[in-house]
C-alpha cells in the first residue's frame, strides 16, 4: 500500500535534492528529474499522484510540458509549478492549462509543505465527487439491521483485514458495488482510491486499454489498474470482459506486473481486485466463456449477496434510508409510508431488488403529494393497480394506438355489436345508437362492415 508518489522536477540539483529530502522526511514517496525527457521517462514508470514542475529548464520548458500532458484532456495529477523568474502572464497560462498553483524561488519549505497537503487532498476530494456523480447512492455502511445483513456485514469486515481478492456475485441491483465500497472503507486501502470499471459499458475491443492504459507518442493514458494504485480496483460485471483482456489481467495478476497498451516497460501492479458478477462463473468456465486461471485468481474469497426477498425484514429500514436520502441530497419532499403500504411492501418479492426498492421510492416522492403514501398509491407505482373501470368490447380495444384508430376500432365493434343484438335489422340499430338511419348506412359502408350476414 503505497504513500502519495511525488515527482519533482528541476534542473538545479540543489532543490531537487533539497526538495526530495524534505517531502521524504514526511513520508512521501519521491523521483526526481533533471530536464523534460527525464520527467517523460518517470511518467511514464509510474503515474504519480503529484508533480513539482519547474518552468525554465535547458531542453524544454514546463508550460510545453504542461501544455503536453494536457492535451489528452484531464491532467494526470495536480501539477504545481516552480519559478524563480515567474511573470503574471506565466502564472496565468499555467492555471489555464490546469495547474494547480504556482510557488515562486526561493521556496518557502512550510509553504511548499501546505500546497502539496492541499493539492492531493483536493485531487481526493474531485475523484470522490467523481465517483459519487457516477453512482447514484453513496453508502457508507449498507443499510439494514436484520440477522443476514448484519452476518454479511461482519463477514465483510473479517475479509477486508486480509489483503487478497475477492469474487462477489449477487442478483442484479442486490448491492454489489455497495458492499464492495463497503469492504474498501473496512481495509487497511481506506485512504487510498476505489475506482469503478462496468466491464460491461467497455467498447468492444477497448477493454485493455480502459484496464492497462496505453502509450501513444509522447503522451501517456493510465489505465485503471494505475488510476487505483495502492487502492481498490472494483471489477463490475467480469463476465463480460473480452477473452483477450482476461488473458493479460491474468498475466498481470500472476506476475505482479503489465505492459500498457503500445509500452514497453513493465508497469507494477499494487491494487486489490474485486471482481463482481450476476453470473456463475464456474459455468462461464465450463462453456468457454471465461479463463479457468483467471476465474481461481479473482476467486479467492467469495461472496454471496442474498436477493432482498430474503431479508425482507430490511426492507422498512430501507425504506427510510432512501426517503431521507433523496430529502436530503434532491430536496424532495418528505412523505411516510403508512403501515399498509410498508406491509404491503415487506410482502413483495422485489424482483429488482434494492435497486427496484431505491427507484420506487424516488418515483413516489417525485410524482406524488401529500404526507402519507398510502397502499393504492405504492400499488399503482408498482404497476399492480387493478383499474377501476375496465371497458370491454368484442374487438378488445387497445389503448396503445393513434386516438383515430382507436375510434375506428371501438365504433366498428360498438355497431357490429348493436347489429348482431337486433339480428341485422339496421333501423332498431339506428334507433338504439341515437342515430339517424342513412348516418348508419354511411358508417358501415366507411368501416367496412357487411351486414348481409346478419339479415
């Protein structure tokens, strides 16, 4: 589990050396480089979670390479630039391409210390906020106090102080990823970053470079096995990972390090893997789906997250959890399932389970009014409402059509029906539909109806 990994460059040595012991003295880890090139080449050894970038240096300055490294986007770090010489226009142009701040020579050590405390705590917080925008509830500890919640939760506490990998499965929207965040927030990694891969949303054929990243020219993409250094890297629905990319996560896994995509230098691999999936990858092996190797390697400790319909005792707790959630983070308005409605709900079999439980309390608040949520209203929302009024004709009207097409439909019933009741003759039917008779002849002659039958 590693320490923040600073890079500094500067082509003076005495600040290089200076600057390395003091960030070494509080327990970072730290490369120095003397010029441009080196910088590329420490980059590309290892994604670092900070950089001290000098501006003037003999082969190339730091706004070029600042101006490099943002190219592809987001940068790969907070970058705080370094300069005895600083103008306002340099100071400028380096915040717009994104660093985060500029320190001017001679340094200041207490400042140089407080800058880097507040660049790689604000770098935390952004891919925090990242990942709580990626998903839509952020639970700290699954919600829930029955007896198979609360042995889930300790067997997960008891997994998270061994350091090994971990294959959880469940049914989908059982809870997964918030028991994987869940074993995260219990390890020795807390601190470090959990970093989410729906192996499922890859594009075909992009899997590795998503995982391993990739080297292109002078510019580098870190994948997700470096994005999670020291952390956690949370695998969702490995399954579907494309059989080329299960062979080179194996390899990375087996050997402890990678190659990104076009590089040719080991990348080391420190992370721990847990891999989730809805399906039985036992079975995935059998029919050629998945790697025997890999399935071993991922399955090292399993984990069962049982269906809602098996705790359903969790489902009034859940209930509450989710009303104050989106009261408290989309200011909706709160409202109180009244005990019917909880009883009801208690009963069902949630087939989607928390994910089905966490979208209807969302649709209740957002769609209905007043305090209570009473049983008709969970009912309808479920779509097991029965209606009140059923209209019933022989041609069995379908709503899910043009309103013109629907008429055609229901009077072409409605008058065959009156015809067949007075056996053809079309003066009573006239008659009984408070029509007049050539209306009626024009009618049928429209809907193509023939009533020789009938007479």
């Amino acid at each position: 589990m590693s320490a923040p990994h600073i890079l500094v460059v500067d082509d003076e040595p005495d600040i290089r050396v200076l600057v390395k012991e003091i960030l070494e003295d509080e327990d970072y880890e730290v490369v120095a480089a003397e010029n441009g090139a080196a910088a590329r080449n420490a980059l590309r050894d290892r994604r670092p979670d900070l950089i001290l970038l000098d501006i003037w240096m003999p082969d190339v300055d730091g706004i070029s390479l600042l101006k490099e490294w943002s190219e592809g986007g987001r940068i790969p770090c907070p970058v705080i630039m370094m300069s005895g010489h600083g103008t306002v226009e340099t100071a400028v142009e380096a915040t717009r391409l994104g660093a985060y701040d500029f320190l001017e020579k001679p340094l200041s050590l207490a400042k140089l210390l407080l800058t880097v405390e507040r660049a790689l705590e604000a770098d935390k917080l952004q891919l925090e906020n990242i990942g709580l925008r990626r998903r839509s509830q952020p639970l700290i500890e699954p919600a829930g106090k029955g007896p198979v919640i609360q042995r889930l939760k300790e067997q997960v506490k008891r997994i998270a102080r061994h350091d090994t990998w971990v294959l959880i499965t469940g049914e989908p929207g059982s809870g997964r990823e918030t028991f994987a965040r869940y074993l995260h927030a219990q390890s020795a990694r807390r601190e470090l970053p959990f970093v989410e891969v729906g192996v499922s949303s890859l594009q075909k054929g992009g899997s590795a470079r998503e995982l391993f990243g990739a080297e292109e020219q002078s510019r580098i993409h870190y994948g997700a096995l470096e994005q999670a250094r020291g952390g956690t890297l949370f695998l969702d629905e490995v399954a579907d990972m494309e059989l080329e990319a299960q062979a080179l996560l194996q390899g990375a896994l087996d050997t402890g390090s990678f190659l990104r995509v076009g590089g040719s230098a080991p990348v080391e691999v420190d992370v721990r893997i847990v891999a989730a999936t809805q399906r039985q990858l036992d079975q995935e092996v059998q029919r050629g789906g998945f790697r025997e190797d890999l399935f071993y390697q991922l399955n090292v400790v399993p984990l069962q997250i049982p269906p809602l319909r098996e705790h359903r005792e969790d489902v009034p707790d859940l209930l509450n959890y989710y009303l104050d959630y989106y009261v408290d983070h989309e200011k909706l308005p709160y409202r109180h399932f009244d005990m019917a409605a909880q009883n009801y709900l208690r009963n069902h079999d949630w087939p989607g389970n928390v994910r089905e439980l966490k979208n209807l309390v969302q649709r209740l608040l957002i769609l209905g009014a007043g305090d209570d949520i009473a049983l008709d209203e969970v009912k309808t929302a479920l779509g097991q409402a029965e209606p009140r009024i059923q209209l019933q004709t022989e041609g069995g009207l379908s709503f899910d059509q043009p309103l013109r097409q629907a008429r055609e439909q229901f009077e072409r019933s409605y008058l065959e029906y009156q015809l067949a009741k007075h056996g053809g003759n079309v003066s009573q039917a006239a008659a009984e539909a408070g029509m007049e008779r050539t209306h009626l002849y024009r009618k049928l002659r429209s809907l193509g109806i023939d009533n020789k039958e009938r007479k």
